[in-house]
C-alpha cells in the first residue's frame, strides 16, 4: 500500500527535486479544515499511481522554508513536480476526479 510520503526541508532535494518520478506535492496544516477533507483522496491517488507519480506531503508548521519559495499562501495548495521543476499547481480542495484530470494532465505532458 502506497503512503504518501511526509517530506521534511532536511528531505526535500532528495523526495521532491531529485526524484526520477514526477511528484504531486500536498501542501498542508493540522490546522486545516479542507486539507484534512482533501486526504483521503491524496492517499487514494498515491495509491493508484504507484510507479508512475510519487505523492509528497509537506506540513507548512513544520517546513515554512518551502512554503515560502512556491508561494503557497493559501491551503490545500498542490504542486506538480516533474524533473524537479513545478509544472501545475492547484490551489483548494478539488475532488479526487479533478485531481485525476490534472495528475494525468501532467502525466501526459
């Protein structure tokens, strides 16, 4: 069962920039109210795109470094990862077929 992946500053050139599969990167708060309704499709989707797309999660309290070099603002906010360049982002909780469209969207690019 794919997890995603919990991805620390200490991690994040190794998990996210340097990976050899394009990434999907939650940016999220335990605070937050629509991240937490969000997850169970994160978790769903990591699963359903094992080896072909790796699912990060990136807890803004803990990493606020990263937050603030992609401008996130606002979460949930999701950001596309492909040779450790962003490539799409989405901003808010979207449902799982949404994410679906993007994910594969980026997939096919």
């Amino acid at each position: 069962m794919a997890e995603p992946i919990n991805v620390s500053e200490s991690s994040w050139d190794e998990e996210v920039i340097n990976s050899d599969l394009p990434v999907m990167v939650d940016f999220w708060a335990e605070w937050c109210g629509p991240c937490k309704m969000i997850a169970p499709a994160i978790h769903d989707l990591a699963e359903e795109y094992t080896g072909k797309m790796n699912v990060a999660k990136v807890d803004i309290d803990n990493a606020p470094n990263i937050a603030m070099k992609y401008g996130i603002r606002s979460i949930p906010a999701l950001i596309f990862f492909k040779d450790g360049q962003p490539v799409d982002q989405v901003v808010g909780a979207l449902p799982k077929g949404a994410l679906k469209k993007r994910i594969d969207s980026v997939l096919g690019s």
